[in-house]
C-alpha cells in the first residue's frame, strides 16, 4: 500500500542509497539548523538593507531645508540652508554653485552623507544660484537622475522687492497657471474657467486675487458653453447659457475680460457644419448679457499655434466683429527657434489680415512658452507615444527666448501677454509637456523665475516704443516710463558690439545712466562712452526719457 507520510514528506517505499527517505528525526535536525540559519540572514538583512539598496541601487537621498517661498531670496544678500544626503554605498557626493549660464562660482566640496550641513551662498549675487550635486562614482544615482548625472537646485535671489498688493489693469503681464501665493508676482493670471466655482463664490474668488494684486482672465467654457455642432444649437441651450454668465458676470461685474472657448480651431471643429453658426449665437448670448451688467466687458477668441489659415478664416467670419480682442497662442513647435526667426513676420501677417478684413482687434497672446529640455540632455524629449521628438530650450536658451518674446511682442503691439506656465506639471523627463515651468516640479526655480520677475520688475509700469536697429544687427527697444526709461538691446546674430551710447540712446548723457544689468539683474559692462552688446539682452535704465531729450 502507496501512502503519503506527513513527517517526512516521502512515499511509504523502501528506498535506499542516496535517494532514501531521512528519517523524521533527520528532519528535525534539518528544520532546527535551517531556523538558525534563516534567523541569522534575517538579521542581517535588516541591518545591511539600507546600505544593499544604496550600493545596488545607487539610490542617494536629498534633504534641503529652505524656508524661502519659491525658494527666493533677497539679491544680494548671502543666505544659509541645510543640506543631508544619505547614501550607503562608495563614492562621494560633493557640491558646488553655478550661475544661470552654468558656469561655476565656487570650487566643488565634498558632503558628509547622514548629516545636516550648513551651506553658505556665494556673495553679492542677484538673479540665480544653481546648488548642484555630483557623485564621484557613475553609480551612485542622484534623485532623478541617471547614473553619473549631475542634479541642480535652482534658488532665486530677486533684485525687486516684494510687490504692492494692487492691481494693475494696465500690466501687460500674465501667467498661466499661477500660483497666487507667489509675493513677486503681479499683472494678470489664469487660474480658472466658469466650471471651477459656483457663481455664489465667484465673487470671493475674484477679490481673493485682487487682494493679493492679480487679476482674473477666467475661460469659459466646457458645459454650458461647447454644443454639438453638426447640428444648430436649440433656443433652449442658448438660455441656459444666457442666464448661467449673467450670473457670473453679477457676482462680480469688475471682471471685464473674458476668453470663450479653449483653441476650438484645433481638431475637426472649424470643419462642422454649424461650427461658426452656432458660435455666433453664444457669442451675441453672451454679449446680451455683458451688456445688461457692465457693458464694459471684453470678449476674447483664441487661435492656437501659429496657423496662419486658422486666423484667416475666423477673421472672415462675420462673427469675428462681436469680438473686441484676438487671443493669438504662438507656440513655435516644434524646434522653438530664436524669436527673430518668425515673431516680427508672424505679428505683421495677423495685422496685415485684420487690416483686409476691416477689423483692428487688439492682439494678446494669452498663452505661449517654450518647454525645457535642460533637465534631460540626450535623452528623447518631446512626445513618446507619437515618438515625436521637440528641441526643447536649455535653461540658459529658456531665459533668453523668455525675454525676448516678450520684448519683441510688446514693440510689435502684442498688449498682454500670459506665459505658459507657472511650475512643471509632472517629473517626467521626456514628455516636452511636463516642462513649461518657471518652477520645477519640486518648486525649485529654474533660471528663467528670476528672469521673468526681472523683466516684469522692469518693464510693467513702462511703455513700448517701436523698435530699431543700429550698428548693423542690434535690436534696441525702448520702454519709458515717467522717471526712468528702460532700453533693452541685444545682437542677432549673435556677437559682441561696442555701442557708441549716442547711437544706442540718443540724446543721452553718462549721467542719465542709472544702470546697467543682465537677464537676473547682475551689473554689466559699460563705459562712459560704449555699451556693450552681445546676443545676450542687456538692460540701460536711464534716468529720462532720451527720445524726448533729443525732441523727438
């Protein structure tokens, strides 16, 4: 008889050599050693497994405690944090500080993995720090970073101080995705569509951000506003939209400027058969009920990209003129190439289309930004499922494109405009959209945040003028201002110029200079006689106006 013995686990069969059966007591011994042994590997696993998984993993941990909001500091002025990396694998992790061209400001130092150490910043900096780590070894992985790779920490030493909380209308400044808690920033924000309160709160809403010296463009859109547009849209939906924003626009009639749609000339919907109907019809509900509340109100259109046939055709539509301002989105995808390329060309198309129509619209730009690529180098960047790749910007080539963008624009008659956007979305190194940001995802700034504040910090309350050229291939732009004036200059393509000051600003003095700064606000050179230009702008604040000293 074939049975199955319990204790010893074997076929009731005589069996001999090495192929027997142990006897139970056997057994025993074997379990009782076997206990022993995994006891000790237990052990030993515990006390081994945060040194196993750094040196197999490579992993090293990263703590920085830094109070600052945004991490932004006072220009300046040095300030300390406190720094710990744990690692328990060879190698070492040492630091070093860089400016926003990358390049070093200080000798790299080694830190002592598992404790707190107090860092000092260099001294009399404006604009940006780079804190960045490295590894001796190439498997020893920083946070976020393949083996070998550098990781930086971005900190902002801002030359402005914190801003007065009131609003400016007039501020041709804007920011998508905004975080209102940043003490620096100012002018205009999106951060909402209609969908995002109720209309009982709206109100709240937009006097949270007034108070705080921003100003709400909200969207409208999502229900209530996008129908189904291979049909007319009924009467019934219509006044339900009517009645819906009439709310909205009493909660808070100060509230003047609205967007309707987001980029509806993307996808198939410029081709549907009621497309341009039916939005007429929402545009003259909406605008019945603009009327009745605040006449005042604006309403805004957008065009995304830079499709030249899009805005063609909605500038032919009649109802183009029940709009008072163009909302142009003008992504340059997907190389990103150097404003001078296509900015000036494509704002004189848009215009010269207006113009054939009849209509003269402001043109905003409410959305527009270029992704970074800096964080990722050689790695494929862009759009992974489509496998299509984007030449995104370093982050010395974001500070750049930033500024001039935004310089360009305003000389060529672009209002507002609303960069895109406040932080990264997601860490994700490959996908171009996680990279927009100002901030990283962790809230770190990168070199553009200081930029931008610079340039808004100098440029807000200043009026453009048309630009020119002098000494063959320097921009100069001018923006003046009541007490000082502001002339922003820069050669294309890039080299370095010495400008006579009389060609740069006419009809100024040595003595009007007040001075002379670089994209973060840090001192550049100049003479009593020459500035000197490069591709890199360069920031003259004079004391008056020079036109007008010149009589012009």
């Amino acid at each position: 008889m074939h049975g199955f013995n319990a204790t010893t686990g074997c076929r009731n069969r005589q069996m001999t050599g090495a192929g027997a059966c142990p006897s139970a007591r056997n057994i025993e011994v074997y379990s009782r050693n076997y206990r022993w042994l995994a006891t000790v590997l237990l052990v030993a696993l515990i006390t081994l497994l945060p040194v196993w998984r750094y040196a197999v993993a490579g992993e090293v941990q990263v703590q920085i405690e830094d109070d600052a909001v945004n991490h932004a500091h006072p220009a300046g002025q040095p300030f300390t944090l406190q720094i710990r990396v744990d690692h328990g694998g060879p190698g070492t992790v040492r630091y070093h500080w860089q400016d926003f061209r990358g390049l070093p400001l200080t000798e790299a130092e080694p830190l002592k993995p598992g404790e707190l150490t107090a860092i000092t910043t260099p001294a009399g900096r404006s604009g940006y720090l780079g804190l960045v780590l490295e590894s001796t070894l190439p498997d020893l992985v920083l946070p976020d970073r393949t083996p070998g790779e550098a990781r930086e920490y971005g900190f902002a030493l801002l030359p402005v101080a914190v801003k007065p909380q009131r609003v400016n209308p007039r501020s041709p400044f804007g920011m998508v995705h905004a975080r209102m808690q940043d003490p620096y920033l100012s002018g205009w924000v999106k951060t909402m569509t209609w969908e995002t309160t109720s209309p009982k709160w709206w109100a709240y809403e937009m006097e949270k951000r007034r108070s705080r010296g921003l100003l709400e463009l909200p969207i409208m859109e999502g229900e209530g506003w996008k129908t189904d547009d291979s049909q007319p849209i009924s009467s019934a939906q219509l006044d339900q939209l009517r009645s819906r924003i009439t709310q909205y626009f009493a909660a808070h009639p100060a509230t003047l400027y609205w967007e309707l749609g987001i980029e509806e000339n993307l996808g198939r919907r410029f081709r549907m058969a009621h497309y341009w109907p039916n939005l007429a019809a929402k545009v003259r509900a909406v605008r019945e009920a603009a009327d009745e509340i605040n006449p005042d109100i604006k309403l805004i259109y957008q065009v995304a990209e830079r499709r030249m046939k899009d805005i063609r055709t909605f500038l032919q539509q009649p109802v183009s003129r029940l709009f008072d301002i163009l909302s142009l989105h003008p992504y340059a995808w997907p190389d990103f190439p150097s404003p001078e390329e296509w900015l000036d060309d494509f704002i004189a198309d848009v215009t010269s289309m207006m113009q054939a129509e009849g209509l003269n619209m402001p043109i905003w730009f409410t959305e527009v930004g270029a992704p970074q690529q800096g964080n990722y180098p050689g790695g494929f960047f862009g759009y992974p499922k489509k496998g299509a790749r984007v030449e995104g910007k370093s982050p010395y080539g974001a500070v750049i494109y930033m500024i001039k963008l935004h310089v360009m624009a305003y000389g060529d008659g672009v209002e507002k405009i609303f960069w895109y956007n406040y932080r990264d979305r997601r860490p994700g190194r490959d996908y171009a959209e996680n990279h927009f940001g100002l901030l990283d995802y962790w809230g770190f700034p990168k070199p553009v945040y200081p930029a931008y504040m610079n340039l808004q910090g100098l440029l807000d309350t200043r009026r453009a003028s048309p630009p020119r050229q002098v000494a063959g291939n320097v921009r100069v732009y001018e923006f003046r201002g009541q007490d000082e004036s502001v002339t922003v200059a820069w050669s294309y393509p890039g080299a370095v110029r010495e400008v006579p000051l009389a060609e740069l600003l006419p009809g100024a003095v040595p003595e009007d200079i007040v001075r002379v700064v670089d994209p973060m606000g840090m001192p550049a050179p100049f003479t009593a006689s020459f500035i000197r230009v490069t591709g890199e702008p360069v920031f003259i604040v004079t004391r008056k106006d020079p036109a007008a000293a010149s009589g012009e």
